[in-house]
C-alpha cells in the first residue's frame, strides 16, 4: 500500500483548461447559490445559538475553503442543519469556548481521516443509521422553532426534547398570533414559490416579503409583538478579527466525544453531498482530498467564532441546477456572502424571527425522509432496530450518543452477518472440483487419501470465525494422520485467527497429526510469514492449491 498523501484539490485540475464560458456559468451559479445560502446561513447560526454573523462568516469562510482545497467539483461548503442539534448542545454545556475547541477537534479528526485514506470507508456507513440520525435531527430542530413560531414567552429553553415540549404546553396561553401567521406565510411562500419560478429560492422570497410586511405592522399598526433578528442580535458587518483558542487537557478530554460526533457526521455529510453530485454530473470526487479539506475549513473557522462546516447538499445541487461545474462557483458563492455581510448586514436585521422559523420548518421537513424512513420499517429486523434505535436516541438523548451505539450495533450485527454465512466444514472422501477454478488437471474429483481429513474455511478468518472454526475443532474425537485446512475462500485472517490456528498446530503436533494449509492467498500468506507461522509448520506444508496439498499429504501419511 502507498504511503503518498491522497490529496489533489479539484480546483488545480479544472483550471488547466478553464475558459471564458465555464467562468461565465460558475460566476452566475456561485451568485445564485450565495443567495440561496444567506436564509440558511443566518438560520443555521441563530439555530444553533450563536449570532447571525457567525453563520455567515462560516458560509463565508468555510465554503471558500472547502472550494479551495475540496475533492469534488460542486461541493459548497457551510453550516447545515444536521449541526444544530450538537452544536446548541455544546454551547450550552461548554460555551463559545467549548464549540471553537471542539470544532478543531474535529477538523484534526477529518484531515488525519483523509490522510488514511478513510473516505471509501466512511462512505459504508450502514444507510438504517444515516436515515435514523437525519430523521431525528429533523423532529429536533422542528421541535427548537416552535418558540418563535408561536410566539410562546418563554424564558431559557431546556436543552432536550421532551422537557421542550413540556415547557411548550405549559406556556400554550402565552401565544402570540401574529408571528404564528408569520410563520405559517412563510411556510406557503416556500412551498409555492417552486411553481412560479425554481431560479428564485422561496426561502429568499419569504424573507424579503415578511420582512416588509412585519415593517409595515410595526410603522402603521403599531404592531410591536413580532419579534426580529435586530431585537435579540447585533449585527457586526465586518470580518471578525482571529482569536486564539485556549486549549486544556481537561477541555480537550471533556469535549472528545462531541468532537467525535461532529468529526462523523461532517464526514458522512459531505461525502454523501459528494456522492448525491457525482451521480448527477457524471463526475467522481476523490473523498480523502474532500475530507482534508473539510478538515481544514474546521480548523480555520472556529478562529473567527464560526461554527461547524459541511458539504451542504441543497447548495451543491442547487450550484449544479444553475451551471455550476468547477470550484470556482463555490468560490464565487462565498464572495458573494461576503458582500451582503459587508454591504447588506444591518439589514438582515429588520427579518422576523417567525419567518426564520418557518425556513427551519420546511427545512427539518425536507430532512425528514420520512418516506425513506417508512420504507425501511419493512427491511429485515435489524435494519428496523438500527434505525429506530438511532432515531430515538438522537431524539430523546443527544446525537453524540445517537452515533456511537447505533455504529457499535451497526458493527456487531455486520459481524453476526459474516458469521452467519461463514462455514466451517469438513470433507473426508471427495473433494468436488467441478464448480472451482483450482482444478489444474483435467479430474473434476480429488480422491482423499486414507488417513487424510480435510477441512475448509470459508469467509474471513477473523476473532468471529475462528472461534467458530475452534469449536468444530473440539468436536471432532477421531485422529487422522494429516490435516489439510483449505484456506482458498479466506480473504483476510485477523490475530485471533492467527492464534486459532497457532493453537491447532500445537494440538496437531502434540497427537502427532500433520497439518498442512492449501490455498492461502498472498494478504493470508503475508500474515503468516510476518508472524513466523511458516517456519513452525514448515514452508513445504504452505500449498498454493488442493492438488498440490493432497498430494504432499499423501506423502506424508504414507511416511507416518
């Protein structure tokens, strides 16, 4: 295996042959995916409790890296919904400070990912998992907005879901009626404003309206009940200056797993985006590359007190749908954000938080998946309980849990799944060829001589199967001469088969039976070798094929 660095940003090869036109269609994508951006942007951050600006600057900084030094063409970088639920969680617990060293946490995490060439890996993340964390990152952040969706006046929220609730029943009198109308415009302007015209995003449309609207309210009617961005936030439109984290033992200890969580899902996140805009473009992103630089957009951001950064795949397609096909449309978009924050920010703060939460709304909907969700509730038993277990404890408890055991269930029902169709049997007159590709003679049937057993193994030879392969072991009671352990249907032999079959030879050698290994292939062959376990049974009992193997035990038994 190679020890080069996997890493070959996209943007240095299409640029070789970049032309006016390409440029002129990346310039139009970036600026339209910029503005689709700057709803979710503020969104996201206020979301997940930072600043507006803060999702900006994230979109801003984030999505120039990711652009930059990403493996895929289309990718645009930033904050997505699926961070909400652990980031509002981490600031709550630990604070900005908290956030800011867990974020580089995790982006060290996604670079050293990417340096060993972990992306194809991450990638086979069980589906059942993705949907059953999607599906309940979805139900929290709808649960967050109702707040501001009904107006409810309500001191500080309680961190999770159920006591949300609670709280939101207790305080039903408290409703307000005018943000809930509010809310509930903004969700019909985003759902039918694809009938008009799928160029202009509805997110946008609603904002833009509802803000002149709850302006309107206020000057005319004197309706001052609805509250707005400016009436929670300050709005700094500038580029925030670098600060330096503070790193501790005890911090970095206490915010491991969240770095964790936040490393994983940006992984599955932006690979899967990556995934989802090759399948459209016919293109193919190179997942390592896509991983470090995920990583650095990580380490980089929480300098300027943004929040986490991911391949967000409505802006990815969104920069495909309008012509996108080059880095240089994700580098456009964030120039773009960069100049409505500059330019354009004291405005956002005239946006209605009702309306804000009507664009979280249809977004949780549109994460939800629930007909993919409904779809694998009739998959096999373990798919269903993978899933329903991820659901419920992103739900009901955090994401980092959620995570965690649904990748350690994920982990033993894939074991119990290659044991289940491992096998160990055993073969004592005809070994049967005619459905093999190691014949090398014309005989579709191999006579085994007398005294000779043979044994075969089929599937990895790992911890699972070799215990398995030990206890077909101690059941057998009769002694033969030679032993022969087919070992063609191996692919891989993990230590605690190495030690399996260590043990064999031991035994074998102990009752003066014989054993010879047969069609090992050259990834076993090297674990044995590098183990020294061919200088302990001897490198002339090491056969390339059945044939070779029989005919070495026959000689062998006619000696004993």
């Amino acid at each position: 295996m190679s020890t080069k660095l996997d890493f070959h940003p996209k943007l240095i090869s299409s640029l070789k042959n970049y032309s006016k036109e390409r440029f002129v269609s990346d310039l139009m994508a970036g600026i339209i995916v910029g503005i689709v951006a700057l709803p979710l942007a503020i969104a996201f951050g206020i979301a997940s409790g930072v600043s507006p600006e803060k999702g900006l600057i994230t979109a801003i900084i984030g999505g120039f890296i990711v652009s930059l030094l990403g493996g895929s063409n289309v990718q645009i970088g930033g904050p997505t919904g699926a961070f909400i639920v652990i980031v509002y969680g981490i600031i709550q617990n630990f604070g900005i400070e908290g956030l800011a060293i867990a974020t580089v946490m995790a982006g060290l995490m996604l670079v050293l990912m990417g340096v060993l060439r972990l992306g194809t890996i991450i990638k086979f993340i069980p589906y059942p998992i993705v949907v059953g964390f999607t599906s309940g990152i979805a139900l929290t952040i709808f649960t967050t907005q109702m707040k501001d969706l009904f107006g409810f006046q309500v001191g500080k929220m309680p961190a999770d879901f159920l006591s949300k609730w609670v709280v939101y029943f207790e305080n039903f009198h408290t409703m307000n009626i005018w943000p809930l109308l509010i809310g509930l415009l903004s969700i019909a302007i985003i759902a039918f404003t694809p009938r008009i015209s799928k160029k202009i995003p509805g997110s946008l449309v609603a904002i833009v309206m509802m803000t002149v609207v709850v302006l309107l309210l206020r000057h005319y009617l004197g309706i001052e009940s609805i509250q707005t961005i400016g009436d929670l936030f300050t709005i700094k439109a500038s580029l925030p200056q670098p600060e330096p984290i503070a790193f501790n033992m005890s911090a970095i200890n206490e915010l491991l797993p969240s770095a964790f969580t936040i490393a994983m899902l940006g992984a599955i996140e932006s690979l899967l985006s990556a995934t989802v805009a090759d399948g459209v473009t016919g293109d193919k992103h190179d997942s390592n590359t896509e991983l470090i630089a995920q990583g650095a957009a990580n380490i980089v951001v929480p300098i300027f007190g943004g929040i986490p950064v991911t391949g967000a795949i409505a802006r990815t397609m969104t920069n495909i749908n309008n012509g996108g096909r080059t880095p240089v449309a994700g580098i456009v978009h964030a120039v773009v954000l960069l100049l409505i924050l500059l330019f354009l920010g004291p405005l956002t703060t005239h946006i209605p938080m009702a309306c804000l939460a009507g664009v979280l709304i249809v977004v949780s909907y549109n994460m939800s998946e629930w007909r993919t969700f409904r779809s694998l509730l009739k998959n096999p038993k373990s798919d269903v309980s993978v899933l329903l277990v991820t659901f419920f404890l992103t739900v009901i408890f955090d994401l980092t849990i959620a995570i965690e055991i649904g990748l350690l269930i994920a982990m033993f029902l894939f074991m119990r799944r290659v044991m289940e169709t491992s096998t160990v049997s055993v073969v004592r007159d005809v070994v049967d060829l005619s459905d093999e590709s190691e014949i090398h003679h014309d005989e579709e049937k191999l006579v085994i001589p007398e005294g000779v057993e043979v044994y075969e193994i089929e599937g990895p030879f790992f911890f699972g199967i070799a215990n398995k392969f030990d206890g077909v072991m101690h059941t057998l009671h009769d002694k033969p001469k030679v032993r022969v352990i087919r070992m063609r249907k191996v692919p891989f032999m993990d230590s605690t088969g190495l030690h399996n079959l260590e043990s064999l030879l031991r035994l074998s050698q102990a009752e003066n039976i014989h054993l010879i290994l047969s069609g090992v292939n050259p990834s076993v062959h090297s674990v044995l070798t590098k183990a020294g376990f061919d200088k302990k049974i001897g490198p002339e009992n090491i056969c390339s094929n059945i044939n070779e193997a029989l005919s070495r035990s026959a000689e062998v038994a006619a000696s004993l």
